[in-house]
C-alpha cells in the first residue's frame, strides 16, 4: 500500500519559504524584552513568560511559513491558488533586476508574496480576463527550477535580458 496520493504524484515544484536565519531575532528579541519586563515583579514569571514568548512566536512563524507548489492543474502561492490555463509568461528574476520588479516596475495590483531575505524572484503573468490582477510575484530560493516547473525562462534569456547584459557589457568597455 502507497502513502503517496495521486495529488501528491503529479507535484512539479514544492518550495516551503522559510524564514531567514535573521529573522529568528526578532522572536528573540521580543521574548527577551517580555522576560525583562515582567522581572521587576518576579525573576522566575519573568522568565517563564520570556520562554512562553518565544515558543508562541516560534510555533507562529513555523505555522505561518508560505508554500509554492505548482502541479499538472494548479499553481499555488501562499493562500493563492489558480488554474495553471490563466497563467501565461513566466519570467524568473536575480539581483538588480529583481530589486527594479519588487520596487520601481512593480505593478500596483499586481498579487505578491515577497520576502526581503530573498533576493530572487519569479513573475506569472495572469491571462484571466476576468481577473484584474495582471500578474503574480513571488519570492524564492529556486527561480530556475520554479520557472522550468511552470514553462518559464530566465530573465537573462530573454531578449531584453539580452539587451540589458550586453548595454553593461558596452558601457564597461567606453
């Protein structure tokens, strides 16, 4: 008998987005000045409710950590999820050019789900027409294997990547 359901066979791509080892500070952080605080009143309270910070704080980042999944039928971002047919362009981002479409080419309705320790990220675009989002922006640590999963290419095999690297490449030379 097989453990694997037939959703889980056809699973192209599964990327669980977990945070930064940075960002483990922020719960420690706040554990620590709940520890601190109650202290004053009782050493031990104050470090039982230190540790009972932390550990709510730590069950909630691990609960709330994002999932892409793209399979035969759907693609899924986080609480997103949409039929593979509307999605359309698939374009995989790195470095500066990833900074321009989390910041100044990003559009305003545009669905994203975004992480400031990553530096990579993958535009879908939505080819929905009753859908007035025009493209989905995620963030993750496999751009390459993401967009290959969804038919994709990377930005720097694009014609305007091309472009682009060869515009650097001529400026480098003058």
């Amino acid at each position: 008998m097989s453990n694997t359901s037939p959703q889980a066979s056809n699973v192209l791509f599964r990327e669980k987005i977990w945070p930064s080892f940075g960002s483990w500070m922020w719960p420690l952080l706040i554990s620590l000045t709940a520890g601190i605080a109650i202290a004053p009143i009782s050493v031990p309270a104050g470090i039982v409710t230190g540790v009972a910070v932390l550990v709510a704080l730590a069950v909630i980042m691990i609960l709330r950590v994002p999932v892409i999944e793209v399979t035969n039928e759907t693609l899924t971002v986080g609480r997103a999820t949409i039929e593979r047919r509307f999605i359309g362009r698939v374009i995989g981002y790195r470095g500066e050019e990833a900074f321009k479409q989390r910041g100044q080419k990003l559009h305003g309705l545009a669905f994203m789900l975004l992480r400031g320790y990553l530096d990579a990220v993958v535009r879908m675009e939505v080819t929905d027409e009753r859908d007035a989002t025009p493209y989905w922006l995620t963030s993750t640590r496999r751009p390459e294997e993401l967009t290959a999963a969804l038919g994709g290419i990377m930005y720097e095999f694009t014609d305007e990547g091309r472009e682009v690297a060869a515009d650097e490449e001529h400026h480098q030379e003058s």
